[in-house]
C-alpha cells in the first residue's frame, strides 16, 4: 500500500512507530546478550509475526509465549522453539492440541504442581515433554516456592517428562517505581535457591530464566541463562512510570478522533475496548494524550485519559484542546491488553502510514 | 454439533445459558411493551447476529449500535433500521462507509456538536441523513445541556440533516447501588426539557429515546418513547450489585480451568484477556465463581477473583477449593468489554453444550 497520513486512518487504531520498535528490539537484544544471557522474548505483548520475525532476527533464542494457541499461530508460521511460561493444564482438547505441538516444534511449557504435571503426562501420551518449574520469586501468584521445587521435579522425573529447569515471572516488579530492583533481585535470588536444591538432588538443570520488562535490566546473578521480557518492543505508559523506559522509547500509540468538546474536557473515540481498563494502583487514568495542540511547547501538554467507557476516553488537563474531528495519539497504561483488542497495527515512519500488520495471535488466550 | 458436558470446552470460554437468555430478552420485551415504549437494545453488549434475531422476533423496533463498524455488520444480515448511539464523526474513510450505510438502511446517528454534525452533513454528500441529538442527563460524558438543544438542532437543520429527535444514556446510574433510581429521573427530565424546548422552537420531535439496563426499570416521563439497554440479556455482576437483576438472570458466565492451588488459593486460566479489567469503583474484585466445589449448600461460596493478570485469575474466599484441572464458571464485572474479547459463544442448555454462536461483530469499534 501507499504512504499515507495519519490523519486518514480510521479511529480508534494501534498506530507503531517502525523505528522506535526497532531500536527496543537491537537495544534489548544487544544487553542482553552483552550480559551473557538468552534472550526468548514474551510475543503475548504483541502476537505479531512480523515483530517476532524481527526479534528472531535481532538473535532472539526462542520465543515465549502464554498459551497453546499463541503458540499454534507462531509454530505455524515457522517459529520451531517456543516456551509456554504458565501452568498449562491441557486437559480435554487441549490435550490433543498440546501433542501436535510436541510433533511440530521444540516445545517446553511451564508446570507449577504434581497435578498439572500429571494433565501434560496423560496429554503428552508418552511424546518427550519439557517441562520448566515454575519458582515463585515473590509475586505469588503461580509457581512453588524454591524448597519445593525438587519435589516438583521428582513428581515430573516419575511422570518422565523431561524436566529442563526453572523459571519465574516476578511481577512483583509492577507494583510500583520503586519495585523493579527489589524484584529482579528476588527473581535471581529464587531461581538461584531453587537450582542449588535441583542440582543437589542430581537433577540437570539447563534453563533458568527470568523476565519481566521493569526487571531485565536488573542485577543477575550468574545461575541465571535467560531473560523473557515482553512489553520492551512498544513499552507503555505503566513502563514509563516504573522508570522501564524513556518516552522516546514509547513506539505504541491509540490514534483516536475528537468526537466531543462540552465542560472543558474532550471525548476521544478510544474507550476500554481500544485502551483496555488496566490500571495499576499507583497510576492515575488510563492514556496520556501526546499531540494534542497543546502538546508541544514548554508547559504544555496533552492531557490524561481520566476515565474511559466502551467507546468513550474522557480527556482533562490539555492545556490547548483539539477540536471536534482531530486525530490525537495516546500512551495506553498497559500495552499487552491493548494489542489484544485490535486486529491490525498501522505501521508509521516519520509520522505516515508504511505498512499494515495483523495482530495474528489476538484473541488467541485458549 | 453433538451435545457435550461442559468440562470438556476449551478454557477460557464464553459460555450462555440459554434457557435465561430467553427469559431476560421475553421479560424485558414485556416489561417495556406494557409501559407502551419501543425497545431498540443495544447490540454492543452482545455483537451477535442470532442473539439480536431473538431481540427482533421479541419485537424489538430496531437496534442501537455504538459504531459504524457494528451497523455494518448488523445491515448486512439484514437488521435495517439501526441507530449509532454515538456522537459519530465520519472523517476521512469513514465518510464513504456512512454513505454506504444510509444507502443500504434506515440509519440514525447521534449528534452533539455542531462541529460534528457538518462532518455528517459532509460525508452524507446530500443525502437525507437522520440525527438524533444526544442530551446530557447527569453522566457528563457527552451530549449537549437541554437548553442547548434548540441551537444544535438549527445547527443540524442548517445543514440539511434530517433532526428525528434526543437521546440520553444516564450513564451515572452505574455509580453505585443506589445511583440507577436517580439517573432514571434525570434521563427522563433532561429528555423532557429538551423535547419541550425543541417543539416550541418548531422542531418535530418523533424519538425521545433513554438508556441503560439499570434505568430501563425506572419512571419515565410521556415524553419517553424508547428504551435502550443493552446488558440485560445477559447481566453481570455490576448489574448485580446495582439491584439491576436477581442472580438467576445472569445468562453467561466465563468458563475457567483451576492452574494452580498454592497458598491457599485457586488460580484459573482467565485473566485481563477474558474477564477484562472493567472495576467500578464501588466493586470489589474482578467476578464471582459460581460453581466451585463449594459453592453449593448453605454458607459455602466459589469464591472471588481479587485480581487478574492477563492470564491468571486469583481465587480468594472459595470454602471447598477446586483442584488443579477442574472448571468453573466466573460472573465477569462487565459483559460488554467481556464479549468482545471472544470469538465465540458456547451455547448451553442444562449445563450441556447446544450450539456456538460467533461474536460477529467482535473488535467492530471503528
């Protein structure tokens, strides 16, 4: 297709800027590896195959993903070494999707309890199976705390899965600007703890990894071999306020048209099914406005998203409104759920429409 | 398809009960008949094409959409009258598909400035164009003051739009559990004072159309002709707590399998990506699970998701735990921004599966 402008795009819409997205992926890519380790970037952030392609490119080790069917899309576009980092418990159908995977690619899900293991067990219909122990680090949400793990591994070693080593996600890191430090410490002390026990107990351990965006660029210790950052290729505005992230940085916006100016506020097309409703505690509203008028210019600025409904994003604090019929763009809170909504990236360079990309893992959470 | 149990549909789902579905789609039918107002639902909260079959055949008068993209999708199965309640401003592209609608259907669109409504008239290029001027009732979100109307209606008359009459949405009768009954009252006041204002300045006033579910109850004025709600097909648990619906009205229900049971705790496999984050203020946590172990018998409860990530649901309060591989059945907050994060419905029956139903205008908000 044509170069075109961005006024002419249809709103709401994901509009990327090619040579910020770019520069995250050679940036994450090139520390990684600076530090020694591997990178297998989370592509729940944004189901695209052309953004994996770049990463694979950009020398990523494998690709991460969240569930059986991201991983069906990528496997079926070539991507051949793909990690499930959940608890994936494939019973039902799921059971015979997980063994076509198995015969397709180098595949390795995450396991958190006997049980679960024993659901891949039966699923894997005695196929080889990875599996990866899930370590809480200090989230709580899934995963064995480290003394439990070689009691994980030896249900899994019973169940002869082959059990390839550790992983955690310490999302801990979100819970604040002041957490992401604290929480890559606690993600390489327990996937540390966690593979001395292992190792001890005579099992082989080649994979501990760690990974969130806020704390990839953290201290690691040296048993750490991987990192799975995810949100680094478009970054948002929760990276923004957990200090993940410059604003130059920012390469994912939601262009959205002025539909409505009453009170001294405007109404942009860009609700909670384009912005999604994320919001972390200690972040208030849900977009930043970045050209409006009023957004250029010491002392101005494009005002905040304070409230959202379906197909409304309630802007305050502009300090030049744009008037009914402009495009504006906006900083979501949380990248991830906002790629989720949308069908197609309007790919950008200096500001004109270059390309269009499907999201083609959206919708694929099952 | 054949009929299948429930505990073998892959997680997350979306899954209808359709013995209630039928029941809120009769009973809302009735209730607004016997008042003698029209019914025009509005379709955002399910975007599927046999669900507003049954909302026609129950005699509905129309259907209200929240886009363009949705009309679309509902004009070409056949729905032909259609109002976009939504100050619709068909810039760029979207002029050329408003066109394409006004030749195709009887099509309303609202209005709220007279900025918007020259981009209608530009894009209606001549055609007769209907508009529905959207009033303010307390919400604040859009729309115009009533003693506003008469100059917005010149402004549309100037422009050779065709002015059919107001809308409102009280949508501040979502602000609490005793907010619905007040909103009601301003839906029907603010609607009265613009009627009243418009026909003294000569205006014919055909449509004096109210909505939302939790009002839809309420006292209505005569000037009211039409109710619009739209989440009482299958309610929810906002709708709930708002005293909107009795708990055997609730027709769907994600379906979830149990990933993880540490710490006291359940997780599911349904986070942000399938009961999305929608929170008010007044409501605790992110659904209720109705059917774990213990949520049968007196004093025993399934729990509460006291918070979602995008793939993980945490499980807080259920008095007998499910195991790791069971399914449950979680009340979301909010139907609407729940529904469009699914490609489906899975259509049951006395807890057995009958039918799927695409969600045909799933990601339609453009």
């Amino acid at each position: 297709m044509g170069v075109r402008k961005l006024e002419h795009v249809e709103t709401p819409a994901l509009v990327v800027d090619l040579a910020r997205l770019r520069a995250n992926i050679a940036g994450m890519s090139t520390s990684v590896r600076d530090r020694g380790l591997a990178l297998r970037p989370h592509v729940k952030t944004h189901k695209c195959l052309e953004i994996a392609a770049m990463q694979r490119e950009a020398g990523a080790a494998g690709l991460t993903v969240a569930t059986l069917s991201e991983a069906e899309v990528f496997a079926a576009a070539g991507f051949d070494d793909l990690f499930v980092a959940y608890p994936v418990v494939p019973s039902g159908a799921k059971g015979e999707r997980l063994r076509r995977l198995l015969d397709r690619v180098r595949l390795a899900v995450g396991v958190d309890s006997a049980a679960g293991a024993a659901v891949v067990a039966r699923a894997a219909q005695g196929r080889p199976a990875r599996v990866v122990l899930e370590i809480d680090s200090g989230q709580h949400r899934t995963g064995v705390a480290p003394p439990d793990a070689v009691s994980l591994a030896e249900a899994c070693a019973a169940l002869r899965l082959d059990v390839e080593g550790v992983f955690t996600h310490g999302g801990h890191s979100y819970a604040g600007p002041d957490a992401p430090r604290a929480a890559a410490i606690d993600e390489g002390a327990a996937l540390t703890d966690a593979r001395t026990r292992l190792v001890a107990a005579g099992f082989r351990v080649d994979v501990v990894s760690a990974g969130s965006t806020p704390t990839t660029g953290g201290e690691r210790p040296t048993a750490v071999t991987e990192e799975r950052p995810g949100s680094y290729v478009f970054h948002d505005r929760q990276q923004l306020g957990l200090g993940a992230c410059r604003e130059e940085q920012v390469a994912l916006t939601v262009a959205a048209t002025v539909v409505s100016t009453h009170r001294g506020r405007f109404v942009v097309d860009a609700g909670s099914k384009a912005l999604a409703s994320d919001r972390p505690s200690w972040l208030d509203g849900h977009g930043t406005v970045v050209d409006a008028r009023g957004s250029s210019g010491p002392g101005s600025t494009g005002g905040t998203v304070v409230s959202v409904s379906e197909h409304h994003g309630i802007v305050e604090g502009s300090t030049l409104p744009p008037a009914v019929g402009d495009v504006v763009r906006i900083v979501p809170n949380h990248v991830c759920t906002v790629v989720n909504l949308f069908e197609e990236y309007v790919v950008t360079e200096a500001g004109r429409v270059v390309d269009r990309w499907p999201v083609a893992a959206r919708g694929r959470n099952v």
